[in-house]
C-alpha cells in the first residue's frame, strides 16, 4: 500500500494507535478527524490494564507514559451503607495497571506520527461503495468526496462506518456519569490504589494519576431532565455535589476542587455481547475496530486496551497479508482480524454488560 490508500476515521486512541502501528509496519495511512484539534477532554482519564500496557510496549510509547502515572498497587471496595471493606491486591491479581490523563495518551501517540498525518475539520457524512471498483467512497459534510482503498472506522460508539456495515445499534445502560480530574498542587494523601465507594445505589471512584492528580467519576442510576446539565460543567458540578452530599467530606471536597475543563457528563452506552457474537464487522475493504466495534461499559476498565490490541492486531494481520500472493489482500485481512478478535471481544463485553446490570 503507498499513498493515502488506507484512510482511518476518527483521531481518538484507537484511531491513533492503529495509524501509529501501520507506520510502524511501513503501511501509510491518514487519519480523518472531525474537530478541529486533538479530542483531549471528553473522559477525562482511562485505565490501562496489562494488555493495554503490552500494546504500548509495541507500540514503542510506553515508555514515555509511565513517567505520567504512578502504578496502582491495589483495589479496594468500600460499601457506605454498611461496615464493610472488601479488598483485592492490583499487584497479584491483575499486573500492571495505571490511570492516565487521555490527554496525555493522545497526545503521545500524536507526537509518535509522521507530520501531517491527521488532517482535521473532516467530519465523515456518510460511505458508498463504487459500482465498478468496489471502492469505498467517503463523503464530508463540507461536500467534498475521498475515494480510497481501505476504510477503518474508529469514530467511537456513535460510527458512521459502523451505520454503513449495519451493525445494530449501540444501546443505553439506565445509568450515566460523571467524570472529572483534581489537582492536588502541594500532593494528596491518598494511597496508590482504586476506591469504589458504594452508598444508596451510587457509585464514586477514585483513582490517583500520580503524587499530584486524581481521576474520579460518579456512576449514577438516574438521567437528569435538566438538558443543560450535560453541556455546563458547573451544573454537573452542583447536580453531583447534591447527590453526594451524604459522602465523606473528602470525597466532597474532591468534587468542589476539580478541574472544571475535565467535568464530563455521559449516558453509558454498549454494543450487546450478543450482537458483538453475530455482527458483521468487514463489507470489502471497510472494517471498523475500537469503540465503534465493541463500545462497552466502563465497569471492567477494558475499553482502552482493547481498542489498543485492536490496532496492533490490524496491523500486524495487514502486514502480514501484504507478503502474499493474494488477489483481494485487504479483505483477507480483516476477516483474519474479525477471527482473532470477535470472541476476545464478545468476552470482555459479556464480562463488563453483567456487571453493569449489576450496577442498574
């Protein structure tokens, strides 16, 4: 492949990370994003497990993410309603794990690229198929039109490639949430560890970046009706406030001091186990891969790394297939990919659906 012949939708993790890992297997491509800049704020901060950790590695940035982030020791599980305290030691049970800013994620796989390859301002309108070559068409709501080879969709739980390949909708948990980021200038006193604290069906979580930062959220089973909220930071401030107002007073003052750029407010969305199961993720040379594959709740920590497997896996498939002597090599390609992934998916989605019923 050479050129622009490989076209990737969407400029977040998964968009990145597989632009990132084609280059480093010497396969071109150009990344399309929508906004206008880097997408930085929306979520805040993630939690990268060790799969997301050994795609880093491949990906050669790994290295420089640990300098952001302190490792997490243990988790812990506090119920408020009554006297109880379960924990479960991170170091044993699940390996390396960290939280770090998206931000930084972001822009450390942007930096890693060749200039120039994500162009921005090109929001995706919609995708046809040319009735003589069978090459993807894309079409930009500015009007302009992109014909190219090869199409990878990673525009998130809401994919326009994801409508083209008639993937069934992505769902709504009953539940939203908030998200935010707090600074501690002179340093916080919490220990590196992942509290859940659970009282009167609400769920707040705390996890330390490093010496200075704390990511947390607030899993609610209730959709405010105010429409505003969801766009003013401020409101979610104050709506949160309220709805914790019986919390500890650590966890109040955490909310009153956070970053009011980081404060996000989402209903939780997910791809059911079951579609993952029988969904067609490929049509010629279209295939879609991180969120808008497999979106899934948050309640297992996985979305980031696999969206991060997902791109390494892509690559090396693409690669791989480059060498042989096969007519239709793309295609052959991503159906090796929907192999190795679909039940690596379908079980961690399966895994994150029931505990967050558990949660409703």
């Amino acid at each position: 492949m050479s050129g622009d012949e490989v076209v990737i939708i969407g400029a977040g993790i998964c968009g990145l990370a597989t632009a990132l890992a084609l280059h480093m297997k010497g396969i071109r491509s150009i990344v399309m994003e929508k906004s206008e800049s880097l997408r930085n704020v929306t979520g805040a901060a993630i939690t990268i497990r060790p799969n997301g950790w050994r795609a880093l590695d491949q990906l050669g940035v790994s290295d420089i993410l640990r300098h952001t982030s302190i490792p997490l020791q243990r988790e812990r599980v506090v119920s408020l309603d009554v006297e109880r305290l379960d924990e479960i030691s991170l170091y044993h049970c699940v390996g390396e794990t960290r939280c770090l800013r998206r931000k930084d994620i972001i822009d450390t796989l942007y930096a890693a690229l060749p200039p120039a390859t994500v162009k921005f301002g090109c929001q995706l309108e919609s995708i046809k198929l040319d009735q003589h070559t069978t090459k993807p068409i894309l079409r930009f709501i500015d009007g302009t039109t992109l014909t190219t080879k090869v199409v990878i969709g990673c525009d998130g739980a809401k994919s326009i490639v994801a409508d083209f390949l008639n993937l069934k909708p992505t769902k709504k948990f009953p539940l939203c949430e908030v998200r935010g980021i707090t600074n501690y200038p002179f340093g916080h006193s919490f220990t590196y560890e992942f509290t859940r604290f659970k009282k009167d069906n609400l769920l707040v979580g705390r996890i330390p970046i490093n010496n200075n930062s704390v990511y947390w959220f607030c899993t609610q089973p209730c959709i405010p009706k105010d429409e505003r909220i969801w766009k003013d930071p401020e409101m979610i401030r104050q709506h949160t406030l309220q709805l914790l107002s019986h919390y500890p007073e650590e966890i109040q003052e955490m909310i009153k001091t956070t970053d009011t750029n980081s404060l996000s407010l989402k209903q939780l969305r997910y791809r059911a186990p079951w579609d993952l199961l029988m969904g067609t993720f490929s049509r010629g040379t279209v295939i879609v891969a991180g969120d808008a594959m497999h979106v899934m709740g948050p309640f297992l920590g996985q979305g980031g790394s696999a969206s991060l497997e997902d791109a390494i896996v892509l690559a090396r498939n693409m690669a791989q297939i480059m060498g042989l002597n096969h007519v239709r090599k793309d295609e052959e390609a991503f159906y090796r990919f929907v192999r190795q992934r679909r039940i690596r998916v379908v079980r961690l989605s399966l895994q994150a659906y029931l505990i967050g019923m558990i949660c409703v």
